[in-house]
C-alpha cells in the first residue's frame, strides 16, 4: 500500500511541475510575441 501511496504522490508532483511549466512557458511565449509586435 505505501509504495502505491508514494506512486501517486509522485504523479501529483510531476502534474503539478508540468502545470507551472506550462504556465512560465505560456508566459514566456507571450512576451516573445509582444516583442516581435514592437518590431515589426
């Protein structure tokens, strides 16, 4: 039971990685394209 326990948690924090991830990603690609607005 504690090993399939430390399995879910395990998953929980990699989804939650993932999801910060994702988030700076998005942000980061957002201010790419407010730059390449400026330029153009």
């Amino acid at each position: 039971m504690r090993i399939a326990v430390n399995k879910t948690r395990k998953i929980k924090v990699r989804a939650k990685n993932t999801v910060k991830n994702d988030r700076t990603f998005s942000i980061r690609f957002e201010a790419n394209q407010a730059k390449q607005e400026k330029l153009s």
